[in-house]
C-alpha cells in the first residue's frame, strides 16, 4: 500500500475544488534561517501565495509521516527544532518515515512528494547543484537528478554562488531540463542578481513559463526550472559574499564539514561575515520566488483546464 501522507484541511480543500497549489519545502526552515526568522519567512510567503491566488502546501515530514500543507502550529515546532530536524532528501525519504522521526524536505524530497499529491509548481530559495571541487569531491546534488525525471516546476533565485555554476547548468542541460530565466538573460545566483552566465532560456512572463512547464509535463519529460533573479536593490554585495564563501569552504575543508552539512554551514558563516545582510536578501528572494510561482501556478492551473476541454 502507498505510505500514508497527511493533507492539511486547506491542501485538501484546494486539491478537491482544483484551487493552484504551490509547495514549498521545509529544509529552509529547520536548516536555512535561525529561529525565528525562519518562522515568521515561512509564514509571510505562504501568505503571499494566499493573496496571489493560490494555496501554500508546506511539505515536511512528521513522526515519519509525510505531511502535505502544514498547521501554523507545526510550522513553529519544525523552525524551533532547527538543526535538530534531519535534512531529508530522496535518499532519505524511507529511511526517516520507517525511522518514524520528523525530517525537513530538502528540494529533491519536497519534489517527490508534490509529484505524489498531484502538484506542479514548487516555490524554493536555491537549488543544490555541482560543488566546486567536484572532480575530488563527487558532490552534486540529488536536486539536478530529480529535476530530471520528477513533472514538477520548480521555481527558485537560480544556485548559491557556493556552486559551481557552469557544471551545474551543464548538468541540467545533461538531464534534459529546461533552464528558463525570467526577464533576464544571465542565469541569478541567488544572494545576487546576476552570475554572470548566461542563460540556456529566458522568459518574459509567469504566464511563458507556465506553458514551458505544462509541455514539459504533459510530454512526460520530467521538471522545469524558472530562476527568478532577486530584485536588484535587494542584492547582496557580489564582492562580499564571494569573499565570504572563499573564507567559509576554507574553514569548512578545515573542519572537515562535508556532505549535506556544508550548505547549512557556508550560509550560517556567510550571514556571520555579511553580518546578516545575506539572510536579509535570502528572506527578500523567497517572497519574490513566491509571488512569480504563485503566478506560474494560476496560469498552470488554467492552462491544465484548458488542455481538458
């Protein structure tokens, strides 16, 4: 039998009337941001997605049980928890729900578990991608694989300036995902608008890439993946966190952080050095993820109604 996933009343509701859903993951939230920054962020974009036509469905894992749309309450407890809250990613979906803890959905796992309510638009921060180093390290996130073969769109401020930029959207051209860029031609980076490569694809409207996101499902190509630069006067100083990031991967080669722990690590260590100006952008760039996704979501809603008549 499928695994037993919980639906908030409001997921529910939305999924029985066919309101635009829009998921958002939980890693952000346990791993991302401290309490409680964390909380009062997650909050505020799942009321941007409400007054922007549809409805947040935050996906964690509770006690091992998946949870599709969480209560206001649960969204506390998780950003209390923190870092105590494991990072679930698809290699650690079954392992958390046999193990009966609570797990926050990294992108790949909140993917997986959209796919399974029947959700198509996924609002994140970044994805993960190729790390620097990665001829000695392996390091490439599960994200680019799910976005592969997993129909969900998935909308973002592009990757952390920690990656390797060009290897991860060489990566994704691997893959076969579409790469669009809204209303710019260089691909975002997340803290800073610009990274300075160029992207595969550029779109000018929520709408445009809605439609690239609804053929690409309906062909059963796998994901989509809109970069969303964060507004230019919300930006981080590009030289700044840079040079943060240089002085975070030394430290954490230092210190021997490796694996799932090195993003926690660099952004906690790069909020420190910009003191708090990057989590000030990080906070910017997820509501603005918010209100273009929640766009997307409407327009990949309607457009599904119409690929039925």
């Amino acid at each position: 039998a499928p695994p037993k996933v919980v639906y908030s009343p409001e997921v529910s509701r939305a999924l029985t009337a066919g309101t635009p859903l829009v998921a958002l993951e939980s890693t952000i939230l346990c791993h991302g941001m401290p309490y409680p920054a964390n909380v009062s962020t997650a909050l505020e974009v799942e009321h941007i997605i409400r007054s922007n036509g549809a409805v947040p469905a935050t996906i964690a894992l509770i006690g091992g049980v998946p949870h599709v749309g969480l209560t206001k309450e649960e969204i506390n407890m998780l950003g209390r928890e923190g870092h105590k809250v494991r990072k679930v990613s698809r290699r650690d979906l079954a392992f958390v729900m046999a193990s009966g803890v609570h797990g926050a959905t990294t992108v790949s796992a909140t993917m997986v578990l959209a796919h399974l309510a029947g959700i198509k638009v996924f609002v994140t921060g970044g994805i993960g991608g190729v790390h620097r180093g990665v001829a000695q390290t392996w390091d490439i996130s599960t994200d680019l694989k799910e976005l592969g073969k997993t129909p969900v769109c998935v909308v973002c401020a592009g990757v952390k300036s920690i990656l390797d930029i060009p290897k991860t959207l060489e990566y994704l051209e691997t893959e076969g995902v579409p790469v669009m860029t809204y209303k710019q031609d260089d691909f975002p980076s997340f803290f800073t608008a610009s990274s300075g490569v160029k992207s595969p694809m550029r779109v000018e409207t929520a709408q445009a890439a809605a439609s690239v996101a609804q053929v690409q499902i309906a062909m059963g190509l796998g994901g989509a993946l809109v970069a969303v630069p964060i507004p230019p006067e919300h930006q981080a100083d590009a030289v700044e966190v840079e040079r943060a990031i240089s002085q975070c991967l030394r430290e954490a080669e230092t210190q021997g952080v490796t694996g799932n722990k090195i993003t926690p690590f660099i952004l906690q260590g790069v909020k420190e050095i910009t003191k708090g100006k990057s989590l000030e952008a990080n906070i910017k760039l997820v509501k603005n993820n918010a209100l273009v996704g929640a766009q997307i979501a409407t327009h990949v809603g309607s457009l599904s109604l119409k690929s039925k008549l």
